[in-house]
C-alpha cells in the first residue's frame, strides 16, 4: 500500500510577468516569456497542475506537458531554433 506523498506541488502566486511554483523544497519561477502557453489561460487552468512522473509537470486543461529540468534551465530549452 503506497504511503503519505511528501512531494508539494502548487502553485503560488501569478503576476503579469509569469507565476511561482512551489516544488518540493524550492520554488520555481515560470516567466510568460519563456513559457507563453500560460499567457493568456485562465487562472484556474495555470493551478490545476499535476505530476504524472517524477521530473515532469502537467496541466491538463491547457494540454501542456513539461520537464522539471526545462523549468529549471529554460535555456536549453529554446522556443525557436538557432537556424
């Protein structure tokens, strides 16, 4: 029988630049520029989040899958390619 998941996973607060997530023991900046997918959604949409996997990040309602590490270094992971 699993046990009591130690795991956090929220969302923290939105702003006009991106939102926060609080994960695990640190927190996570998602800025709109990077992420543009969030731009526009609604509210309730950016805080219904799930974890289908560990180092992956979900939001149903906006069909939007993401990698922990992409969060984290969204730098190598360009929205446009170098060519």
């Amino acid at each position: 029988m699993p046990g009591t998941s130690t795991s956090t996973l929220e969302v923290t607060n939105i702003s006009k630049h991106g939102f926060w997530l609080l994960l695990d023991a640190g927190e996570l900046f998602l800025p709109f520029e990077d992420s543009p997918w969030f731009k526009r959604a609604p509210v309730e949409a950016i805080l219904r989040l799930e974890r289908p996997a560990p180092g992956h990040l979900r939001w149903p309602d906006l069909d939007v899958d993401l990698a922990i590490e992409s969060i984290e270094h969204p730098e190598r992971y360009p929205l446009k390619s170098n060519s």
